[in-house]
C-alpha cells in the first residue's frame, strides 16, 4: 500500500476581524446589572470572547459578529435588552454564485483545515441549480464496506495525468512501444492562475510554497519566472507554466524540471506541442480551452487527436459558459464532451481536467462524477486569503481585505489548510459513496443522483412535467 | 425460513413483558407555557417614555399583551409573543391607535430574520412552540405561515387539494389514526400505535437525560414509541420500557442483553439521513460523566459508532442480525433504519426477506447531533423520493402489505407528515 497522502496544517487566525453572521445588539442602558446575567451562561462563550476582542480593537469599525444565532441569550435576559440581529455586511460579502455561506466556510476551513460540521438537519434549499441540483449517492448495507474514514482502510484520491494507451503489447513477457508520460497528482485538483485581479506581488511565492506543500501542481504565468525564491528545485515540480499565444516558452533547462506544461488553444496547437516535447520529451502538456459556445466542441475535436494528452476546459468564475445569455452550466458542459468522447471510444485516452466555479469541495467530486478526471480552482484559494468578493479591485486602490499586506506564511498556511480540508471532505463524499479511488469516481453518474431525473421519476408521473419557476 | 413458534408457546406469560410497573401518562393537553422569559414573537410592541400608563392598551387588548401588574409604577415588557401586529389595525382595540399619548409602536420583529432557515421557517418555528404550548394550532390572526416551508421543493411544494364540501361526512370518532406495526403474521405481538408516527432516535448525549423522559412520557400517552437513539438509557426510563425502542449501531454504545429484552422493538441503525455513510459522532463536549458511564466510555472523548456494520456485508448477514435479536427478545419487532441511496428499495426488499418487521427510510433533511455540512447537503436523495422508489418497488415485489414503511427526514408538519396515498407511517425526527 502506498504511503498515505498526508497534508501537513496547523491553524492560521485570520488577519481581519471576523465577518459573521449574527451579532447580538445590546441596550446597556437599560441593564440591571442582576446577578444572572444570561451573558454568563453563554454556551458559546462569545460575550467573554466580544470583551476580548473589544479590548484588542485596532479598527474602530469593527463590530464582533461571531455568534451563534442560538437566542438563549436574548430570551433569557432578565430586562430583554438583547436582540439578535443578522449582519448586514455578512449578507453583503460576495454574489449570488458566491455567497456569504460560502465565502465564511471557506475562511473557516482555511484557519482550521478542518471539515466543517455543525448539527441539526441540513437548512438550505430542496435542491438548487447547478450542482445543487444533484446528490451523490452513499453504500447501504448490502455492499461491502470501503469505508476509509476512520483510518481502517485507505481512500486513494490520486489522479494521473496525461495520454493513457488503451491496451498494452508484449512481447517476451515484457510491454513494448512507447509509453506517453504520465503524472499522478495525490488529489484531484489543480491550482489555476488567480483571476486578474489579484495581480498581488507576493502572491506568486505564496501560491507555489501551497503547490509544494501540498505535493500538487500550480498554473502559473511564465512572467513569474525567474522565481526569486531560494529553492527553485523544490517549486519547478509543482509548477505548470502557461503559454499563452505568442508566449515564449521557459528556458530548457527550467521547463526539463516542470512534469506539466499548458497552452492556450490558438491554431497552433500541434506545432506548440510537437516544440516543447522535442525541449522536454517526458512533460505533458495541457490544452486548455475557453468553454464559450464553441468549446464543448472544440474540446471533443482536440480530444480525438493523437497528439493531445491533456484537455483544461474553463467556464467562467461562476461555472457558466463564456460570453452566452442563456448560458450553460460546467457540470452540464462536461457531461455532453465526457459522453462525446466516450461514444468516439476516446474517452480514456485523454485527461480532461475541468475549472470555473468550483467553490465548495463537493463540486470537485461532482465535477469528477460529471466526467472529469481532475478540477482546477482559483477563486476559493484568494478567499482563503480573506478575499471577500467585494468586487473593488482597482489598480492602486487599496483593498478593502487588505490582501497586499498579507505575509508568505500566512497565505501558503491558508491555502494548505483550505486544499487539505478540501481533501478530507472528498474522502467523506468517497467513503459514503464506497469508493476507494478517485479515478473511479470519474463519469460514474449511476452513483449521483440528478434532481430533474429523480423529479421526473416520482412526481412526473403524477402531476407532469415540473414547471420552470 | 423457519415458521417461528408462536410467542406464547416459547415464553411463559409473565416473562412477555417487562417487570417494571409501567408509567401511565393521560393524553390531556394542559397549558405548558415557554421557561423562557422573553418568548419570541413575530411582531415587537415598543412603548416609549411617552406613556403615562393610564392603563387604556391593557384595557383594549383581548390578548393580553400589556401587563401592568398592580402595585407596580410601571407597565411590565410587552408580551410581544401574543401581539397579532398589523392584522390588529383593522380592529377596534388596536392600542397604537388609541394610545392617548402615541406611546405605542408594533413592527415586525427583526429578530425572525435570524431565526429558522428555509427548511424550518421563522413562522414555523414560533408556531411549534405555540403548538407545544397550547395544544393547539395558532390562531389564524397571528398570520404565522407554518403549513409548509419555504425550502422550494419536496412536501414544501405538495398541497392537499380538499374538495369544497367532504364527499362523507365524518364525527372524528370515525377516524381511524392507528397503525399496526407487524404485518408479517410471524406470532410476534401485532403492536398498534394509536397516531402514524413514533419518535425517532435521539441518544442519551445528545440529547438530556429530561428530554428522553419527555418523549417517553408524551409516547406513552399518545401509544406510540420513543428510540433510545445509540447511547442507551438510564433505569429512570424503565417504566417507559413498553413504549420505548432500543436501537443497535455499530458503536454498541448502551446495548446489553437487557435493553434489548426491556423492549417490544428494537431498531438496527445502519445509517442516518443527516449523514449517510458516515457514521454516528458525538462530540467530545458531550461525553459527560454519565453519558460516559452509560456508553462504557472514557470520559470526554469524540465518541464514533463508524459506518456501517462490518459484520453485515450481505442480506444474509442482516440477517443472522435480526436473528440474534429475536432470539434474545422473543417478542420483539425488529425495524431497520437505513439511508436513502439510489438503490434505497433494493435495500428496503432485502430488509424484508432478511425478516424485519418495519423498514425505516431516514432522508437527507433529518436531524443530527453533529455531522459534516458537506454530507448534510450533498449525499443521498431526499426522502420525497426515497418514499416513492421504496413503495412502489415493495408493491412489485408483493410484500407492500407485509411491511410496515416508516419515513423521517425532512417531516416538519402534519401536512408534511399527513400519509400521501400510499404512506404508511412517518417519525419526528
């Protein structure tokens, strides 16, 4: 059995004051001063905490939202000075894609590298759109067990990456031609560019120290280089350089030490690739392609070629289909190109690693269970930086999150904290599912559940077809 | 399969129950007002330094909301829970209105906001606890919209569509709420619960040591069950022993040969809606020092009763389970709670032929002590569907009528629980 894949973490406090949900407003004239007070008894301990933090305050404005909405406190008190209210700044953190609940799970995991677990029954919507709108499925007690959760067995989240042969020759007992190669990352997920703009100076540094830490690859822009960090040796492993079209490729020497390379899909795709295997014959090279209204297609075409390995297709950062009106979800998108390529029997020759709107872990697995073999993330990492979406970047304005001030170990803490919470996450999705290994999580939807299948199937049937709201 | 003997045959008479003198609680709703001090409410009523408390408000209001209690200088808070709010401004005793002095503000009460979610709803929530308080529905001029959640899908978007005037006409005597929970004709006790529901399992850690005696005492007087949930029970429940259903989970915690004897049911948990797959956790907060000593436990420790039952990797394992039960418990009815998986009714068919007696579907939405966000949302399908799949695949296979079918998960109101035409039974959970 291989070593088991290990994220090393510790928890990392945020920088700024914590935005949460609830906070209790207090109207101390009135107060008593009795003897009870309810904000003893909080179970949470938050009052103590609030005075705590009061008496640390380094920005005036910062009010103390950390409570737990539980209301003991405010049916309790003896005059009934206290009432909870929800926080207008936590309601106005991200957008409707990226939503307060996600952007506070995501700290939440990034400080703590922990899975977030809370009880009581599950307080959302039915079902939503996008991949709220499927289920994964779970074993019951007719099959046998994989569960890896508790440590008993091992859940294997390793992918490879890279052009597959689809069946092998031997000749003396011994395989013969020639093997493409092959990368295997321990997780299913892969680190892309940040969004433009977080074009921070020490951002660099800190996503290739989380790509290193984390043992997977980051996609970075060749501008990077050369990197002025010491250990170069111990970064070009988990680097991808992207060349954009008309990019100069890496130094030889600098890209012989990379296992991954990605281009962008400008006509020229086949020369591009032919050039950097003749610089570095072991590396492999992605393709990444836009999934605008051409995409799908695109990528089942490039997919049916020889040459190409790897296919990265990008929605955009809320997982919609690039510049169309009525625009298709990822999920949707990698499902028709994953049963495309399946019906063309090249399915399994090729690596499609899927991007774009990926914010909470259980859209990698559902990505995964859609058809991809891996996923690519950028949004949440700058989250985890306490990024709150506030769509205000602006060159030379400061950010509101403060986000140039951040330190290398602060970022690279949080970022390894947050993929290793995001991997722990997908084991639990496994074990339920009794999977053992994500490669064959890949396209199995017979273990997911789709919420216009199953509305069809029991409601259809006795009231028709759901009406769109 | 073996025909079984007949109860009687095996056992003597005295040794088919328990020998704890049982509980008698009578099914009569008395007033059972809130403990806390400030209930919440959907509107707030402000009375400002303007008052000069002559008293005109307390004198108008049929409800009861300004108090001002004699010998006292000034009013008492409002008792804004019992405000109707702007359904009041129609009225001749709308105190803002007569307020000589326009001391008197009502608003909606912004705390609701942060109260419930979109599954339990503000207004369904402060209608269950007037429910628990009263007995009784809230009146309709309180304008709570507790009928149904606001979730966008499942029972929150199935209606009862009742016709203008009833096609029988019937005195509520004629109603029949009762179920029988064995339907096998197997010789073990043809037990019926008087209302479609019992209480689902809530263990001794999770939850107090009062509130399992709630249930207890209020399943006792509605004749139906309360599960012990996997933590066992304390001997203050034994004269709640008929009523009560011991449950068996991989961590064993409070399974002994005796609890399992006390019984008329026990149920095999194999897994549990709010976290399909994964197993029961109770966190280390919660293993006190009697729930420690009850489970066998160290002290304060993350207890885990991990998923599932490595002994039952096949229908014949669950079954030698079910066996070794009934052999230890000769009257006990067995219940299998499982998950709700694609093949949830494959599950269901094979409980039946393993030789339970009432399969438990447990759906997505149920409740949880503690589990992961990212199973509560994302694994296995909502019991709306699972209810269906289960139903119709027990009604193919012909044992429909050999089983009893109970769903949980998600049932918040007796219109969510009200059985669909081919519901048999629901739980709280």
């Amino acid at each position: 059995m291989p070593e088991k894949y290990h994220i090393k973490t510790q928890p990392i406090p945020p920088r700024r004051p914590r935005v949460g949900k609830y906070g209790v407003v207090d109207w101390r004239e009135d107060c008593a001063r009795c003897h009870n007070c309810v904000k003893k008894a909080c179970v949470y301990d938050r009052y103590r905490e609030e005075n705590d933090y009061i008496s640390n305050l380094t920005e005036v404005d910062a009010l103390y939202f950390d409570c737990r909405g539980c209301f003991s406190c405010v049916q309790d008190c003896t005059k009934g000075l206290l009432c909870l209210s929800v926080n207008p700044v936590y309601e106005g953190m991200g957008n409707s894609y990226w939503t307060p609940d996600i952007i506070k799970t995501t700290w939440l995991q990034a400080e703590t590298a922990k899975i977030p677990v809370s009880g009581a029954g599950y307080g959302g919507p039915f079902a939503g759109t996008g991949f709220d709108a499927m289920w994964t499925d779970m074993s019951e007690i007719v099959r046998p067990t994989r569960d890896g959760i508790h440590g008993r067995e091992y859940i294997s989240t390793s992918v490879d990456i890279g052009r597959k042969p689809s069946f092998l020759v031997f000749e003396e007992g011994k395989p013969t031609g020639v093997f493409p190669p092959l990368l295997s990352l321990p997780m299913p997920l892969i680190i892309d560019m940040s969004p433009a703009q977080y074009s921070l100076p020490d951002l660099g540094p800190v996503i290739r120290q989380a790509a290193a830490r984390t043992d997977l690859i980051a996609i970075v822009d060749p501008s990077d280089w050369p990197f002025q960090d010491a250990d170069q040796e111990q970064y070009l492993p988990h680097m991808a350089f992207y060349l954009d079209s008309g990019t100069p490729e890496p130094p030889k020497e600098v890209l012989r030490k990379t296992r991954l390379v990605e281009i962008a899909d400008d006509g020229k795709v086949l020369e591009r690739i032919k050039k950097l295997k003749s610089m570095h014959p072991e590396i492999v090279v992605a393709v990444r392609i836009e999934l605008n209204s051409q995409g799908p297609g695109r990528a089942i075409e490039l997919a049916g070629l020889e040459e190409i390995e790897v296919i990265h297709i990008v929605a955009d950062l809320n997982g919609n289909e690039i510049g169309a009106k009525n625009p298709r979800f990822i999920k949707d998108m990698i499902r028709e190109i994953h049963t495309a390529l399946i019906e063309e029997g090249a399915r399994d020759d090729i690596t499609l690693i899927a991007g774009g709107g990926i914010a909470l872990p259980e859209h990698m697995a559902k990505v995964i269970i859609c058809g991809a073999d891996l996923v690519t993330i950028d949004l949440p990492l700058m989250i985890a930086l306490e990024c709150q979406l506030c769509d205000k970047c602006e060159p030379g304005m400061p950010c509101p999150a403060k986000l140039e001030d951040i330190n290398h170990d602060y970022g690279a803490g949080r970022m390894t904290n947050l993929i290793a919470a995001w991997h722990d996450q997908l084991i639990e999705l496994m074990g339920a599912m009794g999977i053992r290994e994500a490669r064959r999580l890949r396209g199995d939807v017979g273990r997911a559940m789709f919420f216009e299948d199953l509305e069809e199937e029991t409601f259809g049937r006795l009231f028709g077809t759901r009406k769109k709201d | 399969m073996v025909q079984e003997r007949k109860i009687e045959e095996i056992l003597p008479a005295n040794t088919l129950k328990t020998c704890v003198p049982q509980a008698e609680v009578a099914r009569e709703v008395k007033p059972a007002p809130s403990r806390f001090r400030n209930e919440i409410g959907k509107y707030v009523v402000h009375r400002s330094s303007e008052c000069i408390r002559c008293g005109k408000c307390a004198e108008v209001c049929p409800y009861g909301v300004h108090v001002f209690k004699p010998g006292y200088k000034y009013f008492a808070s409002p008792k804004d829970h019992l405000c109707i709010g702007t359904a009041c401004e129609k009225t001749d005793h709308y105190c803002v209105a007569l307020c000589p002095k326009g001391a008197l503000k009502v608003a909606e009460n912004p705390m609701t906001e942060g109260l419930g979610d979109c599954r339990w709803t503000a207004d369904m929530i402060m209608a269950t606890w007037k429910m628990a308080q009263t007995g009784d529905v809230p009146a309709e001029e309180y304008g709570l919209q507790y009928q149904c959640g606001d979730s966008g899908g499942g029972f929150d978007r199935l209606r009862f569509k009742f016709p203008d005037k009833p096609p029988v006409e019937l005195d509520e005597g004629q109603i029949d709420t009762s179920i029988e929970l064995n339907k096998r004709n197997d010789g073990r006790p043809k037990i019926k619960i008087d209302v479609p529901w019992y209480g689902g399992g809530m263990s001794f850690g999770s939850v107090s040591n009062v509130t399992q005696l709630s249930k207890a005492s209020a399943a006792v007087a509605w004749n139906t069950f309360t599960c012990t949930g996997e933590g066992g029970y304390m001997e203050r429940m034994r004269p709640y022993d008929d009523h009560v259903i011991t449950q068996v989970a991989t961590g064993l915690f409070g399974v002994r040969e005796e609890t399992i004897q006390r019984v008329p049911i026990v149920e095999f948990k194999y897994a549990q809606g709010a976290k399909p797959g994964l197993g029961g956790h109770l966190l280390g907060d919660k293993n006190t020092v009697s729930v420690a000593r009850m489970r066998e436990a160290v002290l304060g420790i993350s207890l885990f009763s991990p998923f599932p039952f490595h002994s039952v990797y096949s229908i014949e394992d669950h079954m030698k389970h079910i066996d070794w039960i009934k052999h230890v418990n000769k009257r006990a009815l067995i219940s299998t709670k499982v998950s709700t998986p694609t093949d949830v009714d494959m599950v269901a068919v094979g409980s039946y032929a393993a030789g339970t007696h009432i399969v438990h579907i447990d759906g997505g939405y149920g409740g949880t002590g503690a589990a992961p966000n990212i199973a509560k949302k994302n694994i296995a399908m909502p019991i709306e569907y699972a209810i269906d799949k289960v139903h119709g695949f027990l009604e193919a296979e012909g044992v429909r009528d050999n089983i009893t079918l109970i769903a949980s998960g998600g049932t918040r109101y007796r219109q969510g629980h009200r059985p669909r035409r081919r519901r048999r039974c629901c739980r709280h959970g």
